[in-house]
C-alpha cells in the first residue's frame, strides 16, 4: 500500500466515524493543500478552516484565495479575541515574541491556542498535516490521536518531503511563494524565515531562540517551566482584557 493509499484510507475511515463532526485545519502549506485535495475528492462538504493571527504573511492570504477558487468553498478563518490581543499587546507590545520563550508563547496562545480549542470544542474531530520527519518533537506523533478532547487525525504522518512534493506536483496543487524564496515551514510573518543548508524544515520558526521546542502550542505543550511562566502572563492579559469591557 502506498503512503497516498494510506492516507486515503484514514480519511476514509475519519469521515466515517465523525461525519459532520470532521473538520480540516490547515495552515496552507504543502503537507495542508495535500490533506484538502485528498478530502475534497471524498467529503467536500468538510469544511476548511484556518486560524488567521493578523500576522499572516501575504503568501498565505493568496494561498487561501487560490484555494478558495480551486475548490469552490469558503475557509473558514479563526480569529484571536480583539479583546485579549488589545490587552497583550497594550502589556508588552505588537513584537513580545522576540523577548523571550514565555512572551513568544503567550502570544501563540493568544493569538492560535486559545481560539482554536474555542472552535474546536464544536467539533468531534479534524484533520491536521504534521509529518513524523518535520522535526525531532514530532517523530513519535500517532496518525489517530485520541489523547485531547477532541480528536487529532494526521493522515501524512509517515510521509516524507519527496512524498508531499510529488502529490504537489502531480495534482499541480497550489504552493505559497514563500517555498521558492527557502522557507521549509510557514507560519506567522514576523515569526518564519528561510532555512539554511543542513536545517531541518523547522528551522526558519521563531529562529530566535536557541535550544527551544519549534512549537507553538497546538501539538505540544511548552515544558513546565515555561507553561507556568505562560500561566501568569496570560492571565494577567486575560484580566486586563475583562476589565477594558467593564
């Protein structure tokens, strides 16, 4: 069975178990675009979604648009609190990220973790592009996850890049204009560069820090002593959001 057979039949299997409870998320890279097309073929009715941070690099808003036209649905983008991103920012500034790990995670959950677990607390399950050989951090990722409240599905998980590129190009799937400047993995504009020679693909994100997971929250948890910091930091931000609505 071919990794494309495999990934086929988790969908499959997802779409039957979840129905109208299944939902694709997607940050519009190539490993996103590939999960979409093999959906579309099967279930287009499950809807797209995206978390839109207001710090997307323009690349991704074409790649939503071209996606959009491709297939002819509408993305679905999640928004952070207006309330909670006035409040951090009014607290430590538009650029907190380079100040530290616990700044940098505070505005991913500001901005990613915090409206996604609020959309995906409406459904049973969704459908994410991560690879095993992304990074170190994601090397033992199960291609069901049944560990959180809502179920992670990763049909890519043991594909490699050669795997995702030849889908690409044998579908002339639609690819972000970041690959062909060097970028390996695209997410927020401030926060991605591209990677050098000998990097892995994950490299380019929040290349800042030294030594630190290359995550943002969605997948993995900071180490504790970080999640405590994070811990503090948001709720004051949380706080101070409350108290601009009185």
């Amino acid at each position: 069975m071919t990794v494309i057979d495999r990934a086929r039949s988790v969908i499959a299997l997802a779409v039957e178990e979840f129905g109208s409870s299944l939902a694709i998320l997607t940050s519009f890279q190539r490993e996103g675009v590939v999960i979409i097309d093999l959906v579309m073929a099967v279930a287009p009715h499950i809807p797209v979604m995206t978390i839109d941070t207001g710090r997307l690099p323009a690349a991704t808003l074409d790649m939503i648009a071209a996606v959009e036209s491709r297939y002819g649905i509408s993305v679905e983008r999640i928004v952070p609190d207006s309330m909670e991103v006035e409040a951090m920012v009014a607290s430590y500034g538009p650029d907190l990220f380079y100040d530290g790990v616990a700044r940098r995670s505070l505005c991913c959950n500001v901005r990613k973790v915090r409206p996604l677990a609020r959309r995906l607390a409406t459904v049973a399950a969704y459908l994410t592009g991560i690879r095993r050989t992304q990074s170190e951090t994601r090397s033992d990722i199960d291609v069901v996850d049944r560990s959180g409240s809502t179920v992670k599905i990763s049909p890519l998980a043991d594909w490699s890049p050669d795997d995702v590129m030849r889908y690409t190009r044998d579908r002339a799937l639609p690819e972000s204009a970041l690959y062909a400047a060097g970028y390996t993995s695209i997410g927020c504009d401030p926060c991605t560069r591209a990677v050098r020679a000998g990097e892995d693909e994950r490299a380019g994100r929040w290349w800042w820090e030294n030594g630190a997971d290359k995550e943002c929250g969605l997948h993995f948890s900071p180490d504790g002593r970080v999640e405590r910091t994070v811990d503090v930091l948001l709720r004051e931000v949380l706080l101070r959001a409350e108290g601009s609505k009185i």
